[in-house]
C-alpha cells in the first residue's frame, strides 16, 4: 500500500511540474567583453601595449582589417580560426570563422571585445560570410541535428575561441615589465 501511495505522488508531482526543456531559448551571442581599470597607465600607453599585442602576439592569423587609430586610442582587427562541426558520416568537418577584436583605452582604463563572429559558410567562396546566429540557425533546421549537435558543438567552440584570445589579450596587459630594483641592492 505505501509504495502504491509513493507511486501516485511522485507521478502526481512530475504531472503537475512545469515542463523543463533545456537550450530551447535563443543562446546568447558569441562575445566576450570587459572593462579593465588601469589607474597611472595613462592612454597612450595602454594604446601602444595593445597595437604591440594585435600586431605580435594576436594568435588568430591570418589578421585583417586592422585599423589602429591613436588618436581616439582605439584598434579593431579581424581574425581567424576554425571550428568543427560533424558531417552526416560523424567525421570531423572544418569550419572558418571571422571574429572581430576591439580595443578602446582612456587615461585611467581600457575596454576590450571579441565578437562580431562570421563564419564561411562555403569554402569555396570564402568572400561570402553569414553572421554566427544566422550560420546556428540554419544548423539547427538540418534534419540530422539532434544527432550531430552541430549548432551546440560550434558556439561552444566559438565562446572558447572569444574566451582564449581575451584571456591572452589580458595575460599580455598584465604582464608589464617590472620598474626599479629587482633582488638585493648591490654594495658599494
């Protein structure tokens, strides 16, 4: 009798809880963005630090569009990587992706975003870009999605994308040479 009584609640409760259903909300778009306080770095060296960083350091190659402005203490440059998605036989099929990094520093902070993510939809026209939502929408309409997870499997790549050249951007910012005396003073 007790376990008939438990069986009738518990399947009461689950008929009477609201329906869950997971991702069904139009996700987020890929971005990464953060305002960093740098008290005494004054603009134009924190201008210059990013321009040597977008130049040298950036990892996202081959670059375009690179525009530094320092008057306005400002740089935007295109990158590029790659994410996979599955094909219909499960075997691992590049994609490129167009990301935008954009800087903007003031005399007491900077302001940095990874966004605007385009992809190349077809590699033999590499010119004609779709935006990211756009590319996840028709990813999701494929018959073959709720197998592959295509449009899951490439945001997720794409946020880590934004996520790993932040964190390489911020590394390089922090990573000011040290001023004065390093150790022991020497003696005389």
């Amino acid at each position: 009798m007790k376990k008939v009584l438990l069986g009738l609640l518990v399947s009461g409760m689950m008929a009477l809880a609201p329906e869950v259903w997971a991702q069904t909300s139009v996700p987020a778009p890929v971005e990464y963005t953060e305002r960093v306080p740098a008290e005494g770095a004054g603009r134009v060296m924190l201008y210059n630090r990013a321009l040597d960083w977008a130049q040298n350091k950036f990892s996202y190659k081959p670059i375009s569009n690179l525009k530094a402005t320092e008057a306005a203490s400002t740089i935007r440059v295109t990158g590029t990587g790659t994410v996979k998605q599955l094909d219909s036989k499960g075997k691992d099929q590049p994609v490129t992706v167009l990301f935008d990094f954009v800087f903007q520093a003031t005399d007491n902070s900077y302001t940095y975003t990874v966004g605007s993510f385009q992809v190349v939809a077809d590699p033999k026209q590499p010119s004609q870009l779709v935006a990211f939502d756009e590319y996840r929408t028709l990813l999701q309409a494929e018959r073959n999605n709720d197998k592959t997870r295509n449009d899951r499997r490439i945001t997720a790549q794409a946020n880590s994308m934004a996520s790993e050249a932040a964190m390489s951007f911020r590394s390089y910012m922090n990573s000011q040479p040290a001023e004065g005396n390093v150790g022991l003073a020497g003696e005389n």
